[in-house]
C-alpha cells in the first residue's frame, strides 16, 4: 500500500498574531508526527517567508499547485488564528480531495484584554464558506492540541482518506461470470463505472485454468514459496502432494493476474465449473490472497469486493478482512449469528496452529481445497456495500465472537445488539446474504469516508449515526 500523501496548509489571518500563528504551525505538525502514522507530509515551507496559507490569491494558485504536483491525498487545513476562509476554500474547491478542518483552542485573553487567535470564530467562518464552495469537509472539535479528541479526529479523517484513496481508483479482477443461480450476485459494471468509477477486469475461467496449469508445470519461485507456505502453515493430511501443487499455482496465477491488471481485489466464480476444469476448490488461494491484502471474494460478488477493499483501506491496511454468508442464528442465543463459508477465511485468523487443509463437504465432486476451522473472536466490524435501482448503501455494524457450536467449513459465531432489526435491514435491502468482517473498529472511518464519495450513502445499525457523531466529537474519551 502506498503512504497517504496530506497537504499541510496551516492558515492564519493579518489582525491576528503572527508569531502565535507560527508557533502553533510547528507544534500542531510536531503533534501530528507523534501519532507513529506511515504518512506523508507536504508543507508550505518556501511558497512564501512563513510557510502559512494567509489572504494572498497568489499564494491560493501557488499552494494548490504544489498539492497537485506532489499529489496528495487529502488536505488539513489547522487554523493556527482566525485563518483564511476564502483562501482554504478556494485551494479545496481546486484539489477536490478530502479536506480537513480543525484549530487549537485559544487559551485566556491577555492581562490588557487583547486575543491572539480568536480561532474557534474563524472556524465558523471558513465552513460557512467550504460549503458555498460545495468542498466537503471533515471537523475535528476545537481543542488543545494534546487533547484526545484531535488525535481521534485526526487518525480517523487519515484513514477516512485511504478508503478515498483505494475506493476511487478501484478496479476489479472478475475470474468468471456469477453462478447462473445466484441472481443475488448481479451487479451493474456500467453504472459502478460511471458513478464511482470503479472498473471490472473480466477474465474466463479457460484464462485462469491455462494460466494456473503453465505456472503447476514450471519451477517458479513464486510456486515453491506457495507450497511451502500450506505445508508449513496448514494440516494437509487429508489431501495429496500433487493437490498442494495445483491450488499453490491457482493462487499464484491469481495474484499474477491481479498485478498484471492493476487490480486490488478479486471475484471469483468459485463453483463449479472450476472444479470441472482443475479439480479443486479455490478457497484456500482466496484465503492466503485475502491475507496478502489482495482480498478474494467468492462466487463472483462484486460488491462483495468493493466492500473488502474499503474495510481494508479503513485499517490503513493493517489487518485483513474476510468474507462471510450470513448463515444460521444462534442455537441459543437470540442475538448469535453463524459468519461462515466454505473455506475461505485468512490463514492468519485460524484459533488453531495448524488449521485443515480439507476436501469440499457439500459438493458432489469433494473437491480439495478447503481451508476449515474456526478463527479468532473478539471485536469485530460488519460491513456491506451494496445496491439496487440506482441507490447505493453501505451497511455498518459491529460484532463480537462468542462461543458455538462446531460446523464445517471456515466460521465464527457473533453477537450483535439486536439480531432482529440486523436481519430485518438486511432482508429488505438492498443487501444480500455476504458479508464482510475485520477485527478492528472501520466503522468511523468508513462513515467519514463516505461523505466524500457522492451516491453513497451510509446504513449503521450499531452504533448509529448519531452515536458515530458523538464518538467523534470524543465521546467516551
């Protein structure tokens, strides 16, 4: 993954202290260093004598040129005073990245009276403006610069920006057209392209299988570490040598694939016609790609994938996702739900040391190449993009593992807040029965994120809306 590049434009306005301006420009680039995010930085040191964004339209043409030569991702506007308001606007208006507002809480007026930096009332002023620009915008609570909340705001706007970052040059390696009986699975490419810009690499299943069949019979690196990696990694008792080999080359193909395209995830018509074609089941090359932050979705959900993507891109791609039916409710508990699929889950979650390397359980062929077992619980978020009729959704919810019992397949059993309104938001739509979870709170990032992509709207079940917001303002800190 690439650094997230934020321009760095701290603004101040002439009646207001220039020094004070200056002193909290490098204390609040100091503070945003500390936070051991892999950012990268570009300043305004050399547009002008100070390195600030002041009333100048000179200095508004000159900044955002260099934010367009260095290309940056986003852009924090820190009001150091008052601030420029139709400065910071007009800079926004012409990147049209994500933007971020936020100034240090002014401390008491001198022993005369006078103010240095009366910046809380220039923040009112410069989203007044932001908003007649129609540039959106993230806030960050005014607060002192050690304060929590400008922490919390500030590694939530950057991750924010990554799901930006990754949803809007998204393109998707499809290895296959959808199972002819999941109808559930049909997506629109044309209007994913046309209203989000997101592209579909189509490939067949014959490409895949030549590509798998010429990478089994060479000698590559890439093969040798692949099966390295499942005997080392996985309990393959129960399938042969020459199986190992066979789903290693599927999985490097794969990967190759997606280099070659350009692509960040995968969907893959994973049943049945593969089986027919090679012999075995793909879930296991789904779960060591998902693991190597390439996620795999299964039976060629597109939607799916663009889901992956961004959950991931909300951990700034720290940990890996994975992809679940919506199965079972609880034996026993009424808000328990059964995270399931046929064998897909990352490597890296399983509870056991040496999860099984096993044969399919439900299809007639058996093929192998599933990877089974249950993985790790804990704190989970939940989430969906999807969409019908023109309107796009993303689905947000968070889960906790919980004990079950045993089943097949890869698995983990959750509870939520309140099952029935989940399954009732989902049945009704526009969502399907796939889901996508990672162990890390995306959820905040994600809400934020979508602010910034228009036509999608977010559906947050738990916590809501109003509870994210708060949360964001610094609630529980």
């Amino acid at each position: 993954m690439k650094k997230i590049k934020l321009g760095y434009a701290p603004t101040r306005r002439f009646v207001f202290s220039a020094e004070d301006a200056f002193k909290y420009k490098v204390l609040i680039k100091e503070k945003i260093e500390s936070f051991g995010m892999d950012i990268d930085i570009v300043d305004l040191e050399g547009i002008n004598n100070e390195g600030l964004l002041y009333d100048d339209n000179i200095n508004a043409d000159l900044i955002a040129d260099r934010f367009r030569k260095e290309n940056v991702d986003a852009v924090f506007f820190p009001h150091c005073n008052f601030g420029t308001e139709d400065t910071v606007a007009r800079v926004g208006k012409a990147l049209g990245k994500p933007v971020l507002l936020w100034g240090p809480r002014d401390e008491s007026p001198l022993e005369d009276g006078m103010r240095l930096r009366d910046t809380q009332c220039g923040l009112f002023a410069t989203g007044k403006v932001l908003r007649r620009f129609n540039v959106p915008f993230t806030y960050v609570t005014n607060s002192r610069v050690d304060d929590p909340v400008f922490e919390r705001g500030f590694t939530n706007f950057i991750a924010a920006s990554n799901v930006v970052k990754q949803f809007r040059s998204l393109r998707i390696l499809q290895i296959g057209p959808r199972p002819s009986s999941f109808w559930t699975m049909m997506c629109n490419e044309g209007e994913l392209l046309e209203r989000f810009g997101i592209e579909i690499h189509p490939i067949t299943l014959v490409d895949i299988q030549r590509a798998s069949k010429r990478i089994e019979n060479g000698n590559s690196s890439e093969l040798a570490e692949a099966i390295d990696f499942i005997k080392a990694k996985l309990d393959w008792s129960e399938v042969t040598e020459a199986d190992v080999k066979r789903i290693a080359a599927l999985k490097v193909a794969m990967k190759q694939y997606a280099v070659q395209t350009g692509s960040s995830a995968i969907a893959i018509q994973c049943w049945s016609s593969l089986q027919d074609a090679m012999g075995i089941m793909p879930c296991l090359a789904n779960a060591i790609l998902t693991d190597e932050q390439i996620p795999v979705t299964c039976e060629t959900d597109i939607h799916g994938a663009i889901t992956s993507v961004m959950v991931q891109a909300a951990t700034m791609n720290q940990h890996p996702t994975f992809f679940a039916d919506l199965t079972v409710r609880h034996p026993e508990n009424p808000n328990g739900e059964l995270l399931f699929h046929c064998g897909n889950f990352p490597v890296s979650l399983s509870v056991e040391n040496k999860p099984k390397l096993r044969k399919h359980f439900l299809f007639d062929d058996h093929a192998p190449g599933t990877h089974e077992g249950e993985i790790k619980g804990g704190n989970m978020t939940l989430a969906r993009f999807d969409g019908d009729h023109g309107e796009y959704q993303l689905f947000l919810g968070k889960a906790r593992g919980i004990e079950g019992p045993y089943t097949r397949g890869s698995y983990v059993w959750v509870e939520v807040n309140d099952w029935p309104l989940w399954e009732e938001k989902l049945v009704k739509g526009p969502y399907v029965h796939h889901s996508v979870g990672i162990h890390a709170n995306a959820i905040p990032a994600l809400y934020e994120a979508c602010h910034y992509i228009p036509g999608l709207t977010t559906d947050a079940v738990d916590p809501t809306e109003r509870e994210i917001q708060a949360w964001l303002r610094g609630a529980g800190l």
